[in-house]
C-alpha cells in the first residue's frame, strides 16, 4: 500500500495532505523518515506520524441512506457522487455494493472488503434486495402475480427470476428481487405496463435501513450486521 493511501485511510489528512505531511519529515516508518508518498508500507510496519503511533487499518462497513442525485461511482464529472457524503480519508478507499440509479433512494452499502462484496452481489449467493415503489398507475393483482413469477425483459432471452411483490395501496407496492440486471425494478414494472414513479431501497437481505435515518447520512455496521453475509 502506498504511504500516502495509507495516511489517508487511518487518518484525517486528504491524500494531498498525506503527500505534504511525508514530504515535510513527519512521517516515519520502522524508525526511518520515510519523504516519498509512493513508498511501499505492509502490514508489519510501525508507521508514525509527528511520533504518534498509527495502526494498521482494519476492513470498513458501512451503511449509507442515499438520496436523490448522487451517482454510485467513485468520481464523475457531471454529478456527486456517494462517496461525496463521507469524509474523504474514508471514501478514498470504500468500494460501493451494487448499484442505485442517481433517482433512486435507500440503503447502500459500502466496504473495504472485496470478499464480503462479492458474498452480496454475486448471482449464486442469492441476496434478497427489497425496493419500495411508487407506481404511475394501480397495479392489479394479475399483474403483481406476473412479477412474482417472473416476467419477460425487453432485450433478454430469459424472464426474471420468481419475486415477492406486495401491495401497500393501489400505486405502492413492495418488490423483493435476487437479481441486479440494468434497471431491472423499472423494467420489471414496465414488462406489465406500468411505471415507476418513485424507487426507494430499504432492505438488503436481513438487513434493513435505519427507519429514522435521515437521507445523506451513514454509519459502521456492526459485527452482527457484517456476518449476515
């Protein structure tokens, strides 16, 4: 790992401070005074920094209620993104968990752990992912039994996947799917000829959002949360 990325992640120096602060003699590493951000640091190393001991960063888990807007990537040029809304020593190193579009809402998550990210996303693990939707028009019971049993995409040679749909009231329904084709809540609504209106994720296997969560904000799972998965 380099010095600087380093710094960044057990710190609260932005990468750019990071590079300052090695540069100026402040930081050394097994008792050397390491200037060079791209130096090379292992786990093992006694890394300080102004004499003050840093340790070794631990895997990061996080729960993130996403608003309207934001883009799940790690930088664009046209929108925020999510990693925007936390500290940036935190962001730099996150991996975001599948996917939301820039309107949709809800629970993401975000992780250091590439192991565990591929325990949730991967298609043979099956993680149930529940979304909350307004729709344009009242969806019938005809049509909600069709999304149960899976419906027939525009551009696929395969229909989804059985679903769990469940009525709120005539326009708002719940939809828990296993998969994360492209868009594929709003797809599944438009197979039956609807639309959705409002998309709002609220639970990732036995994992739910916090109810009084506000729109913007996160926070570390804990360790019974992160061994759902």
């Amino acid at each position: 790992m380099r010095l600087d990325f380093y710094l960044s992640h057990v710190t609260d120096l932005a990468r750019k401070a990071a590079k300052i602060a090695a540069s100026k003699g402040r930081v050394t590493v097994n008792g050397v005074v390491v200037k060079k951000a791209n130096y090379t640091v292992q786990e093992g190393d006694q890394i300080c920094l102004d004499d003050a001991l840093l340790a070794w960063p631990s895997e990061g888990y996080y729960l993130l209620h996403k608003p309207a807007g934001y883009v799940c990537a790690t930088e664009d040029s046209d929108h925020p993104t999510v990693l925007d809304l936390l500290p940036s020593h935190l962001g730099q190193a996150l991996k975001i968990v599948g996917r939301l579009d820039k309107d949709t809402t809800g629970l993401l998550l975000l992780t250091t752990d590439g192991q565990w990210l591929h325990r949730i996303t991967s298609p043979r693990n099956a993680c149930n992912k529940r979304y909350r939707m307004m729709l344009a028009d009242p969806i019938s019971d005809e049509e909600l039994k069709q999304l149960e049993a899976g419906v027939m995409l525009n551009g696929e040679t395969q229909p989804t996947l059985p679903a769990i749909a469940e009525r709120i009231s005539e326009c708002d329904i719940y939809l828990t799917i296993q998969e994360g084709k492209y868009h594929q809540v709003k797809r599944m609504l438009a197979a039956v000829g609807n639309k959705v209106e409002e998309l709002h994720r609220d639970q990732i296997g036995p994992l739910k959002l916090d109810a009084d969560m506000p729109a913007g904000e996160f926070r570390e799972l804990t360790e019974e949360e992160v061994a759902y998965f």
